[in-house]
C-alpha cells in the first residue's frame, strides 16, 4: 500500500476538478497511479451505454494511439467482467481466463497479471480501471485495496465531471449539458444566461473596532436608509406586475431594517465597540446561522433574505450607489443564490427564467417567481456557472431539467411545449376564479399554504382560505419573544385578508433544530426532537400569549381555526385545548364580552396518530394532514439530503395507503379532514386525494388554477378507477407511469407532457 495515498487522491481528484478536457484529467489519472503503485501499466476505460461498449480513454503502458479508439463490448473479455460483477478482478496470469480478449492495437502481450476495479456512481458503472505487470502473480490485498479506494473517489470526481460538461475531448465541439435539479417555478424559458455576483460579501470583512461611535452610528443610519430607498424602487418596479398583496415580501426586507430586528442588534453592537461593517458582520452571521440550521424548508429559506439584506447594508455602508439596470434582450438569470433584489432588479419583460445554484421552492426569489410566472430552476449546483454567461439555456421549470448549449432538436421540442404551455396556461387563468368543481360537480375547497405574510402569497386569488399560516417567523426575525399586542396586529391582518374565508392558524413550532435566537436549544437529534407543541406546552407563558393573540385578532372576523403541529400523544391535545379554554375564558372576563371558541384540530404529521384518530376525533374539530412531513416519518428519509431524496416519494404505496386510512378512519368518526403539502398541489395527487375522499386540499397558490383544471375535467368515477389501480401497485416509479397513462386516457395528457 503506496505511503502517499492520500497525496495520490487529492492530486487526482484536483486535476479532473480543474481540467475542461478529458484527455488531461485521464491522463494525469493514469500517469500518477502507475507511478504510485510502482506497476507497469495502468489504464482506464469509460462505457459508452448508447455504443453498448467501454472505450479505452486513457493509458500508460498500453499503445499510445490505442486510447480513444480501442473499445471493448459490455459482455465481453476481462474489461466486460469487471463492468459485469461490478467488483474488482485480480488476475495472476490474464492471458489464460477464458474472458481474455486478444486486442492486437493495445499491444498488451507482454503484461500478464491485472488488475481491474469498476467505477461506479449511484449504482451505475461509469468506466473501469486497470493496472498491468509483466511479472505473473496477483496483485496485494493493498494495492487491490488502494485501486478500489482509488475508483470510489474517481467515481464521484468523474460524476460531478460528467454533470458540467466537463468530460470531452479537447478538440471536441461545445456538447449540450443537461442537468437534473429542483423544480422551482413551473413554466418554459428559452433566452441566453446572464450571470450575477454579488458586489461585497459578508465573507470579506474583518472584524475591526471604531474610533468614533457618533460617526459610526450616522454611517450606519444612512446605509439603513439608502437601502430602504432601494427596496422601494424595487417593490415599484415589481408592482408593475404584481398584486398589492404580493408586494408585502418588500415589507419582510423592510422589517429586518427595523430596531426589532437586525437594525436594532447591529446598532447595538456598534454601542460595543465594533465599526458597523463588523457590527452587520456579526450580527447577519449570527442569523444566518440560526435560519440555515432549520429543518423547515420555508423557514430555512429566510437566511437567503438575511443575507441579501445584509450585503445590501454592506454595499450602502462602503460608499456605493446603486442604479437599476437597463436591459436590451430578455435573458435568463443565473446566480449562486438568486435573491428576491436580484429578480426584482430586473424588468419582467426582460426575464424570461431562473436558474439558482443553490436555493429551494420556499425561497422569496422562487415565491416571487411563481406569483409572476416565470419559470424557474434552483439546486443546479452541479452547473458550471464559469461558463455560463452568454450560453443559450433552455429550463423546464416543471421537471427541474436544464440544458445548456441545447441541440436543434431539443430547441424544436420545447419550442412545441411553450405553444402549447400558452395554451394551457390561458385555461388555467379562466378556471382560477370558478368554483372548484369536479366534471360530476362534485365540489372541492381550495386552500392555499401560508408563511411570513398570508395575504403576500394570495397572489391571484381563487383560493377558499388558509388551510395552513405559519406563525414562526415574526419569532424568529426579532431578539425576543414577541409582545401580545404585536403578534394579534399581524394575525389580525392575516385575518382581514381573507374575509368570511377559514384560516387556519398553526401554534409556534419552533424547538429542536428550529431555535430561536433568543432562546437556542442543542439537541444531538433535532428532527425527533424538542420541538412544536412539545416545546410550547412545556412553556404554557409562550404559548397562552400567542393564543391570546390568535383569539383577540380573530373577535371581528370570526374565520380563525387553530391548529396544533408536531402531536404524538392524546394528552398532548387535550392540554394544548385546556390551555385554549384557558385563554378564551380569562380574555372574555378582561375583555368584558362573550365571543365564540374558534375551532381547534390537528396536524398529522406524526405516523402515530395515524393509529389514534378514534381518540382525536373526540376531542378536535378536525384534522389536516401535513404530507411532507409525514412522509419524511413513514419512510425515514431527509428529503433535503440528496443522497437519499431518491427515496422521498408521496407517491410511495405506504403513504398512498396511509392517506387513504386517514380518510376512511376520519369518515368513519365523522371528523373533518384537509391536506397540506405538495401532493395537494400536483394534480396527479390533487386526483388521488379527491378520490380518497379529501375535499379540502391546501396547496401553494401558483398550483390553483393549475389543479382546479385538471380535476373540472374527471369525475369520481374516474378518480376512484385511478385510486384503486395505484393502490395495487407496488413501486412508486409504476404507480406514476399508470397515472400518466390514465391521464392521457382522460384528455389531461397535456399536463403530464409539459412538465408534471
């Protein structure tokens, strides 16, 4: 086993990283493994699955001109076996096994012991590697062990290669790339890429003290204001396009200027000592932090606002200006982090996409694109972003697919798509506001999923109310406990968005991996942690003052429903509902004035409850089942994990039958029942979740019009003949491809076609 092994991997795993060429990252592969494993000849092969055949890439110590044209079938000689067993083959004499293939152009007759371990990635057999000796023996059980370990990290580095297009030769014209990453915001785009950086980063400061507090504050005050300034040119630009209601995310931005928030901490830490870039420094890391731990994908998508916010004060603060760009052509931004600023920076009608390296569906930027319709496409974190300025991309913003460079056909094809995507969309826009009705008439309620601001993501309308309001963030993006009176003003605003319409109001689920700043919380295993309304009932104070609230606000309206997340227990309920009792008493006795109990129910997120809905149904009002967490539970997977979000699948057998057990038990006990999560808003799950039963589905509102359409056009019967054949299916994959079938039978092909 060579001494420098590790010294060996990193230079190779360095060299295909940074090489643009095939020819000198294999190379430099070869070249530094025969020297450090002393042999002969080493050499490496990639299959070619449309040729159906490995091809020798690279060499030394086989016929220099043999490499790129030698090619060696799957099935056949010792290249073939280890592509084969997918495991090493160590050989003493090679010209003797039966597998031996004579390739006269190698010009190998001298080399009798080998050495061949496959190169495989997520199961696939990308290529093998080889090295050869003259001397007949078997290679050590440390050097097998050295060209394994060897194959396993080229796998990856050959992968990722692969994926940015990085793998071709060096006289080979530009190739199409094609990625696969997070579908965003639905929709097409075809336009050139324009790459954004930002101008400063909170990564570029040192930590330094002032010398004049009084001039440090002034400077701090007026970055305040010029960005305030800014976000307003922004939100006007954006307005142009946009709903009132929609603009409130600006308000988020204009929030965390506030003294309750990073305004007032920066501030305060300037009093301290530090200059205030060191002061915002501090501070934005600080929460950023706080929000990037998070396992809510919505609340962990805040440290992106924190953060443009933040670099925004940085850029006011060292003496810029800002104007907003002209643009002549429409184009497609690409950007490691795209923010809300950046895509608010832009005229819609010059932006025809989105591409973010990284970033989630629950971003602002992702929100804002959706409420606007342009396409978009987050997590490519494999695109070469180098590259990319100036390139043609196509982005389908359904599948999450992009292509870089794409071929005359692929050009072609999604130029059909986008005609009929038109098409499509302008039905869409004629069912947004109609009733949601089955073919049959069979009526069926729409309700959207809420965060910061409810009525910010009501974007066009056609929705029945809020079947899910996150209550966390006016917690999480201050330096305390929010008052009373402060959480019944934003609530009650809530509220008034959505007149004589239900919303449904989930208590604080904070806790385990989602601290408070304030209030941090370690925890070795905070997703079966301390959190949700394990937390708030072990803190009754926190808890009462936010129902308080909840109920104050709701006193001229009369449209709350409450609804408590993270439920394992049954006592759990009835002490979260005692302590409702509590509060509604005690303020009807202040207040002097008798009002109604607003309903309560539960979050079914926790496969426990599945088994205890007898019990719940005698204490809730109702229940609405939380389907992305409840399926992270079932199946124990981390759907942001990417190296098990494979497995994450709604459409898996077990939470298909789980749901349809929930509809049936809640049937039977007479209790009512909703959803929320991305099933509701994917119509192939809206159909199956209609015909379980579900009659409430909340979803976010970009997928309305889109799900009310598809589901005017089935009846119960047909649903059920959907329902009954997933459920007799066994693997998520051919569950899919029957309801795609099923869908076309039923006319909605076109759904599937265009991206779903």
């Amino acid at each position: 086993m060579p001494v420098n092994m590790l010294h060996t991997l990193r230079t190779i795993v360095q060299g295909v990283n940074q090489s643009e060429h095939l020819d000198d990252a294999l190379k430099l592969l070869v070249t530094q493994t025969k020297h450090a494993m002393e042999t002969q000849c080493c050499s490496v092969y990639l299959s070619d699955a449309e040729a159906g055949h490995f091809l020798l890439m690279a060499t030394d110590g086989l016929a220099e001109q043999s490499a790129g044209s030698a090619a060696i079938g799957f099935t056949e000689g010792l290249i073939g076996l280890v592509g084969e067993r997918e495991e090493p083959i160590n050989i003493a004499n090679a010209h003797q096994h039966p597998r031996f293939k004579y390739m006269p152009e190698v010009e190998e007759e001298a080399l009798q012991a080998f050495l061949g371990t496959p190169i495989i990635h997520q199961g696939k057999v990308l290529g093998v590697l080889t090295i050869q000796q003259a001397e007949q023996r078997q290679f050590s059980e440390q050097e097998e062990s050295f060209l394994v370990t060897l194959s396993a990290q080229l796998a990856a580095v050959l992968a990722v290669a692969k994926a940015r297009g990085q793998l071709q030769t060096r006289y080979s014209e530009p190739q199409m790339l094609v990625l696969n990453a997070v579908a965003g915001a639905p929709g097409i785009a075809s336009a050139k890429a324009w790459v954004e950086r930002v101008a400063v980063s909170l990564d570029d400061i040192s930590i330094v003290q002032h010398n004049d507090l009084n001039v440090e504050l002034d400077r701090w005050e007026q970055a305040i204001q010029k960005t305030r300034d800014y976000i307003e040119r922004l939100a006007a630009r954006m307005g142009e396009h946009l709903e009132q209601d929609a603009l409130a995310i600006f308000d988020v931005y204009q929030h965390l200027l506030d003294d309750a928030s990073i305004g007032g901490a920066v501030e305060t830490h300037i009093r301290k000592g530090l200059n205030a870039q060191s002061a915002l420094v501090e501070v934005a890391k600080d929460y950023i932090a706080q929000f990037a731990a998070m396992e809510d994908a919505y609340l962990k998508e805040r440290a992106t606002d924190i953060r443009d916010v933040s670099q925004r004060l940085l850029y006011f603060l060292q003496q810029g200006t800002s104007e907003l760009q002209e643009w002549n052509e429409a184009i497609i931004l690409v950007a490691e982090e795209v923010t809300a600023s950046m895509l608010a920076s832009i005229p819609r009608s010059k932006l025809s996409g989105i591409i973010s390296i990284r970033g989630s569906s629950n971003s602002h930027a992702a929100i804002l694109a959706r409420a606007l319709g342009i396409p978009a496409i987050l997590g490519a974190s494999e695109l070469p972003l180098k590259r990319s300025h100036g390139e043609h991309f196509i982005i389908d913003g359904y599948t999450g697919r992009l292509y870089m460079t794409p071929s005359n056909a692929v050009v072609e094809e999604y130029g059909r798509l986008l005609k009929k995507e038109s098409e499509l969309q302008a039905q869409f826009d004629k069912t947004l506001h109609l009733p949601a009705a089955m073919a049959d008439g069979r009526r069926i309620c729409m309700m959207i999923n809420a965060g910061l601001a409810a009525d910010s993501e009501h974007y066009g309308g056609g929705a029945d109310g809020v079947g899910l309001y996150r209550t966390e963030i006016p917690f999480m993006i201050q330096d305390k406990f929010p008052s009373e009176d402060a959480q019944c003003q934003i609530y009650k605003s809530v509220l008034e968005g959505f007149p004589e319409q239900p919303v449904t109001m989930r208590t604080l689920d904070v806790g385990g991996d989602k601290a408070l700043p304030y209030f941090p919380i370690r925890e070795e295993n905070p997703f079966l942690g301390w959190r949700g309304i394990r937390m708030t009932l072990d803190h009754p104070e926190i808890f009462l003052v936010q129902i308080r609230a909840m109920l104050k606000a709701n006193i001229e309206t009369q449209n709350l429903k409450i609804m408590f997340p993270m439920v394992t227990e049954i006592r759990e309920l009835q002490q979260a509902k005692r302590l409702v009792l509590k509060a509604h008493s005690e303020l009807q006795e202040e207040l002097g004035m008798h009002f109604p109990l607003p309903q309560m129910g539960v979050m079914i997120e926790v496969p426990a409850l599945l088994y205890q809905l007898r019990a719940v149904a005698d204490i809730a009002d109702f229940i609405s089942v939380g389907s992305n967490d409840l399926t992270q539970y079932l199946l124990a997977v981390d759907r942001n994990n990417s190296r098990v979000a494979s497995l994450y699948d709604e459409l898996n057998p077990a939470v298909l039958n789980a749901l349809n057990h929930i509809a049936q038990e809640c049937r039977q006990y007479e209790l009512e029942f909703s959803i929320c999560g991305e099933l509701a808003g994917d119509p192939l799950g809206a159909i199956l979740l209609v015909a379980m039963g579900y009659e409430h589905l909340s979803m976010n509102a970009a997928n309305i019009g889109r799900v009310k359409w598809a589901i005017g056009k089935v009846s119960q019967a047909q649903c059920d003949h959907m329902l009954q054949k997933a459920l007799n299916l066994s693997c998520p994959d051919t569950i899919r491809r029957q309801l795609h079938v099923d869908m076309d039978a039923f006319g909605l092909g076109s759904l599937v076609r265009t991206g779903r």
